[in-house]
C-alpha cells in the first residue's frame, strides 16, 4: 500500500486581495450557479495556481492581468483527496496585480457543511427548505474555489440571486437590491479582510425582531417564521453584549449590523460568522412561557461565546489550526464574563467551575488525555483533536492567567493584542508575550506548562504553627485519576498559587509562584485554630489534598458556609476526585459531605449532587446501599424543606434551578414522600387539571 502523502499548505506565489462572488442557489434542485472573480497578487511567476475546491465543478477560467488576457486553454485538475484543484495555465502569470474569472457550480448538499440545504417545517407542517452556510474549519471550499486557510485572508463583495419571496443575508448589510419576475438579486457591502471560513450566508423564510445598541448597532435576531417572541431574550443579551466587549477589548465592533439566526438544520451548536452569526435553534430562541431557566441560561452563554468571537478570533485569527484552542478556550472562558455582566443573579463563575472545569479536570486527569495544544497537519484533523478538554481545559487555563495577572493587566495585554494583530493572524505566543508586555510576569513559561503537556498537578500541602505565623509546605505531582504517578521528568508545573484564610475568606491573603517540586511558605499572623485554604477561589487548575489536620479545621467553615461558595464547592471537588483515585478514605469524604447540610448555593448542590452519583454507582450493590440511601435523604431533606416544590414569589433563577437538582435526589435515593408528591403532580399534568412550570 503507497504511503499516504504529507499535507502541504497552498503556496503564496499567487494570493487573493478580494472575492467579488455571485452565487445562485436553486432550492428546488438542490444545486447553485456560481461566478467569482478573484483580484489577485501575483507575487512569483508561475502557470500554476492551487486552490481549494471540493465537490465544485468548474465550468471556465479566465486571467486578466500585466499586459495579459488570458480567455482560454486553462486545463483544470482536480486532486480530491487533497482537496485542491490546479489552474494549469498555458503561459506563466506575471508578477503584479490581476482577476482570476471562475464559473463553477455546485451541489446544496445535505451534510451540514459548506453551501447546504437546511431542512424546517412551514406553518402547516409541510416539508420545505433554505440554502446555509457553515464553512468552519474547511467548507468554504465546498461553495466556491478559494484559499481557504485561516491566514490567506481577503475582502468579500457578495451577490445572492434567491425566490423574491425569501429572505437573504450574508455578512455585511445589503448594499443594492433588484427584482426581476421570481427571482431578486441583492448585493451586499464588502466586509473587511476576513479568512474565508467567517463568510456566510443563508437563504430562507424568517421573521425577525430587532434593536439597536448603546453604539447604534443594529442588532437582528432571525427565528422562524411566526416565532418573533422567542428571539426577544436573545436579543436582549445581544444588545447588551456588544457594548460590554467593546469595553472590555476597547475597541467597537467593526461591523454596521449584527444578525444572530436560527438555523433548522445544524450541525454545530453556533458559528460565529463575521456579523451573521448561526445557531442551532435551541441555542438562539427562549420561548416565554415554556422555557427552562436552564435553557436561557444556556443560550445567554452562547450568545456572550460568539460574539466574544467578533473581536477574538474573527477580527484577529489564528495563524493555523494547531492555535485554534486559544480562539475556543479564550471564547469559552469570557462568555461567563458577559454572562455575569448581563445577569449576576446567575452566580455564573461558580457554575463555571462545575460546568468547565471540573469537566476538565475529571477529563485530564486520565492517561487518555491529551495537551490543549496539538500540531495540526490537515485540517480534517481539527475534529479528530479539539474536544472538552480543549475547550474547558483551554477556559480554565485562561481564566487562571486572568486571575494571576489582574483584570487591569490583562486587559491592557488583550488590547496590545488586538491592536498589533488585528486583520491578521497569531500565533498563541503572540498574546503571551502582549500579557507579559503588559504584566511583566512570565507568561509564557506559566502557561507552556499547561498548553504544551496533558495533566496537571495535585498539590499536596500541610502545615506548622511558628508562633504567629503558619508554615505552610507544599509539594506537587501529576494527578492521575487511576492514582498512579506520571512521567516524573514532565511532571512539574509553574504554579500560580493563592491561599485565603478565616480571617478574611473572601480575600487571597498571599499569593505565589510555584516553579519547584516542593516550597515552603510562610503566612504572617495566622492565629492558632484558623483555617488556611488553598486556591482561593477555586480559579487554578490543579486538585489540593490537605492533612487531616488542615481539612478538619476547613469543617465548621463549610458547615457555617463561611467559605464562599466556589471555594466549598472546589473542597468536595478535590476530595471526591482524590477519593476517586483512591488516596483519600470515603469516610473523610462522608465526614466532609455532612457538613453541606446547611448548604443553599444552587451550583455547590448541582456538583455534589454528581459527585454523589458516582459514589452511588459503586455501593448499590453492596451491603452499604441502604445505608448510603438514608444518608443521602437526610443531606437534602433539609433544603427541600426550605424550597418546596412550588416556585415562590420573588424567587430567583437559581432556585429553580435547585429544586430541580434536590427533588430528582431525593426520588432517586428512595424518598416515598417524594415519588409520591411527583406522581400526583405528573397525573394533574396529563389530564390538564395543573400544567408543570418549564
């Protein structure tokens, strides 16, 4: 068998300034017509010019460049697995500046990707269909020739011909519009320079709602037809969004008008294309009345991650695939941001650590891992790498760097960032180096340690009382969940380290950088009897184990719920994932666990609560199951007693979102008083005596 060939990227000898591009999809057929004329820079002689194209047919090429008129005896070949063609021309393009002609059509495929047809429903139940895009990482070439790698990046001026009776949008607004019998043909501003997987467009039936921003943005949000009420809160969090990254960046949104649509049939949970942002539609649309506060909750975030993307990632982009992690991660991270701008009452950051990184931390921790970064040959290879651990793994990573750095700091390094690179492309070093421009701590070396290797350590510390002062020594290794040891030559991490104490839990009484195995240090007037926490906040992204000595003082805090609640909720985190691993006893977890008895935090209980589930799949069929049962009813009875099961007036979105946590425990651990109670409840709702609340 021949060996496969290495991926090579286009060569630069000829690149795209602008696409002038036409496009007239038949939505009957499942086919369009398309025409681009390319303006191009000739930069080295040569009759060979390489695209990227897949399933295109390519009816004609014509060159029209220095002193040349090339209109015919072009020979196209196509090379499918590489996903190019070759312009072969009969004589070399010189160099300068010239207009690649291209006729070509192509098929609405019905794999969600490239140029596709989407799949929805009309008010009577009829089967219909538009014409959507998603060229995220490497369609674009499935609708048009092009060069299509993040870093070749052009200008788009785009024409849509499309049923008079549809409604059309890419990008940017629509700059001209004539109607001829059935058909119209709208053309749309050119957008700025741009990579060729942001562009977009879809053709369909929608309404929409629509405001504009503090800024004067005008803001759409497109939902089916007959569905306007369920873009309002969408829309809402837009509205408030764009100014908030504007601040935040310093620096506006780029665009004239920001449209976010619903999408029928959708592969992705969104895409952020450059001013027509894409959504499957249970990310976009909160119906009113039956919505979950889950579901807005979801959405909210959605929408703060991809219009985070306008600025990080469209506005500058990654060089290539392999820096992908740092657009997702940085996105995935400033959504809770947003998030908690627009709705405090969320208590979003301590669902973060739920929510990403615990999810990452849990997934890291197996020998299945693998780093956030990883060389990216062929971009088919994209979908095989990048999953949660990159994504939660790169949130947390970044959410510990903002933390260590300062909010002030860092926001002047994403600024020096921005500005540097913006219509171009990074590499991840490039925005290390703007945060160590900017903090004069070294960034790099930090976060190399966790970008470049899997894993990440547990630091295990203990403590001695010196009169006043408590003597803190810590170690680290390489937390494995199977409770083995890693590699130890690539097990050692520079550490940013924050410890808080009784004194003042919600303040990090010291902070410092761990670049050893083992340090020492020494906490001033900390009295006898106080408690020391480790990871205040829980905003690093390692696990801790205390001495016995250490946790036993942590117990009447939580029991009082003096700690915050991230920092409760990272205690158990740790001590069940230890436990896990099988270096901590499941009493000391018990013994921790009863002392949540008191606890009100919707997220703290969210995460028990799953923690407690993977303890229950291990005693069910063990002697202790009973037992384990009763324990489980005790620990939340007490909550359910102060929630209820009816919502209350003035109640919040987060206890909600609790009741809904503690009465699936309590019926999954055999409480009779509630199976009972849902019962009835479930009977009242089928024969439409009372309707359950979303």
């Amino acid at each position: 068998m021949p060996e496969k060939k290495p991926f090579q990227r286009l060569p630069n000898d000829v690149s795209p300034v602008n696409y002038d591009l036409r496009l007239i999809p038949n939505i009957e057929k499942f086919t369009f017509e398309g025409e681009e004329d390319i303006s191009v820079q000739v930069k080295n002689a040569t009759s060979k010019v390489l695209m990227n194209s897949v399933e295109i047919a390519v009816q004609s090429v014509q060159y029209t460049g220095e002193g040349q008129d090339i209109t015919e005896g072009v020979d196209v070949t196509y090379q499918e697995e590489d996903e190019t063609i070759t312009l072969n021309f009969p004589q070399e393009l010189k160099v300068g500046s010239g207009t690649l002609k291209i006729k070509f059509t192509g098929e609405l495929n019905d794999k969600m990707k490239g140029f596709y047809r989407s799949k929805y429903f009309g008010p009577s139940g009829d089967e219909r269909y538009g014409a959507v895009t998603q060229f995220e990482a490497t369609d674009a070439r499935r609708s048009f020739p092009c060069w299509d790698e993040p870093a070749v990046k052009a200008t788009f001026d785009v024409t849509l011909t499309v049923p008079s009776n549809r409604v059309a949008l890419s990008n940017m607004p629509v700059k001209s519009e004539s109607v001829e019998g059935e058909l119209k043909t709208l053309s749309y501003e050119r957008t700025p320079v741009m990579s060729t997987y942001l562009l977009a467009y879809c053709v369909g039936e929608y309404d929409y709602v629509e405001a504009k921003d503090a800024d004067g943005v005008l803001v759409r949000v497109y939902t089916p037809v007959g569905k306007q009420e369920q873009g309002q809160f969408a829309l809402e969090v837009a509205v408030k969004t764009l100014p908030f990254y504007k601040e935040y960046f310093q620096i506006a949104y780029p665009l004239p008008k920001m449209d976010l649509i619903a999408i029928a049939d959708f592969a992705a949970g969104a895409m952020e294309n450059w001013g027509l942002v894409t959504y499957r539609e249970t990310a976009l649309l909160v119906d009113p009345v039956n919505s979950s506060s889950a579901s807005k909750q979801w959405v909210a975030l959605v929408v703060g991650h991809e219009l985070a993307h306008q600025w990080f990632g469209n506005l500058v982009t990654m060089e290539w695939w392999t820096h992908l992690w740092l657009n997702e991660g940085f996105a995935s991270w400033i959504e809770y941001l947003c998030v908690d701008f627009c709705f405090p009452e969320y208590d979003i950051w301590t669902q973060f650590n739920s929510q990403d990184l615990n999810k990452a931390l849990e997934l890291d921790a197996m020998k299945s891992s693998h780093p956030i970064e990883v060389p990216v040959g062929h971009p088919a290879e994209v979908d095989e790498i990048f999953d949660a651990i990159s994504y939660s793994k790169g949130a947390s990573v970044i959410r510990m760097l903002h933390d260590y750095v300062g909010d002030k700091d860092f926001r002047k390094g994403m600024n020096l960032y921005l500005n540097k690179f913006k219509h171009q492309n990074a590499f991840t070093e490039d925005l290390w180096a703007a945060l160590e421009q900017s903090s004069g701590k070294p960034i790099n070396k930090i976060m190399s340690g966790f970008t470049n290797q899997m894993g990440f350590p547990v630091l295990k510390v203990s403590q001695v009382q010196q009169g006043s002062n408590r003597v803190l020594t810590i170690t680290q290794e390489k937390f494995c969940a199977d409770g083995g040891s890693g590699d130890a030559s690539s097990s050692t991490w520079m550490v940013p380290i924050s410890v808080s104490t009784s004194s003042n839990p919600d303040i990090v009484a010291h902070r410092a950088l761990m670049d050893q195995t083992t340090i020492t240090l020494t906490l001033e007037n900390v009295k006898e009897g106080e408690w020391v926490k480790l990871n205040a906040g829980n905003v690093g992204f390692y696990r801790v184990q205390y001495s016995s000595e250490m946790l036993d003082a942590l117990l009447p805090a939580i029991k009082e719920q003096s700690i915050p609640p991230r920092d409760r909720l990272g205690l158990q985190s740790d001590l069940f994932a230890l436990a896990r691993a099988g270096v901590a006893s499941t009493v000391d977890v018990l013994k921790v666990v009863e002392a949540f008895q008191n606890e009100t935090n919707y997220t703290v209980w969210s995460d028990l609560s799953s923690n407690l589930a993977s303890l229950k799949v291990i005693l069910q069929y063990t002697d202790y199951y009973d037992e384990y049962k009763r324990f489980a009813r005790n620990l939340f009875s007490k909550v359910m007693q102060i929630l209820g099961w009816d919502k209350k007036e003035g109640e919040g979105h987060l206890d909600g979102l609790l009741r809904s946590v503690v009465i699936g425990q309590l019926g999954s651990c055999g409480c009779e008083e509630t199976k009972k109670e849902a019962k009835k409840r479930l009977s009242a709702h089928i024969d439409g005596s009372s309707i359950l609340p979303a």
